[in-house]
C-alpha cells in the first residue's frame, strides 16, 4: 500500500534524475583526479553513455541497481503493482541491451559501472573503481572481445576484464 496519492507518487518518480546521479559524480571526480579525462553523456552515440572516453573508442554505464534490475541486494521489485514493475525491470534491460549491441556494433567497447560497486555494503572506494575502468580503457585485451561475450561490468562483488 502506498502512502501517499498517485499524482504525488507521479511527481516523485519524475523527479528521479538520470544524469549526475551521486555514484555517477563519485566515478567521476575519481577518474578525473587519476588524470582519466571524458566526455559526458554524449547523445549522438546510442543510449548516450554517462562517461564517453573517444581516445579509447570507449563507453562507460553506470547503472543504478534499482532501476536496471541488477540482481544485488539493491534491487528488488516492489510488491504493490508487482507486475507494472516486473515488466518495467524486464523493459529497461532490454533496452540496455539494445544500447549496448548498437554501440558495439558501431565499433566502441562498452563497460558498466553498478551503483553496489561505489555504495552500500558492497561499495568498494571510488579510487579502487577508478583505477580499474582505467585499466580496463587501457588493456589491449579488452578492444576485441568475441560478439557473444558479455560487456565487461564492475559491481560490488565482481571484476570482468574482457
């Protein structure tokens, strides 16, 4: 049961930002103080990815867990509505797929960041994060990965190196 009305519940929802979210600053200033330098969601590329690296030909997610459904200890499906949000949650994957197989196929390299990586019980410090979205940028491996392959992604307890 909710408490408050549907139009309040409306404009609350609205009001969720997409960019310049606390975890996406947190990357951010860390990169940024590593001499890491990127652009900001730029939209002429697919999904206008939040951290744009074009030295790299590279592009850089970073997800709320909530939101895309990550599967950690932070995204759950809310019981009133259940279905609304289970096929919301299902939507808002695939359309991270879309964006990523699209990017992809316009040659870049595509990582994503979760929010359990910078906070919660699994948070990691921003450095340790920096530091290996840096290494992923500049490890050779990881310009060519094999078509089926998963994009590679940081979360509060995983490291793929792809």
């Amino acid at each position: 049961m909710d408490t408050v009305d549907k139009a309040t519940r409306s404009r609350i929802m609205a009001s969720v930002g997409q960019r310049n979210t606390g975890v996406e600053l947190m990357l951010r200033s860390a990169l940024h103080h590593m001499g890491v330098r990127y652009r900001l969601h730029v939209r002429s590329l697919p999904g206008s990815p939040d951290l744009v690296f074009p030295r790299y030909r590279a592009a850089v997610f970073v997800h709320g867990c909530y939101w895309h459904a990550h599967g950690c200890h932070r995204s759950t499906v809310p019981r009133s509505n259940h279905g609304f949000w289970s096929d919301k949650f299902v939507a808002n994957k695939l359309r991270d797929a879309k964006k990523e197989a699209a990017l992809l196929d316009a040659g870049w390299r595509v990582m994503t960041v979760w929010e359990c990586a910078l906070r919660g019980k699994t948070a990691r410090q921003p450095e340790e994060v920096a530091a290996a979205v840096r290494k992923w940028l500049r490890s050779p491996a990881s310009r060519s990965r094999p078509a089926n392959a998963p994009a590679p992604s940081i979360a509060g307890l995983e490291w793929a190196a792809s």
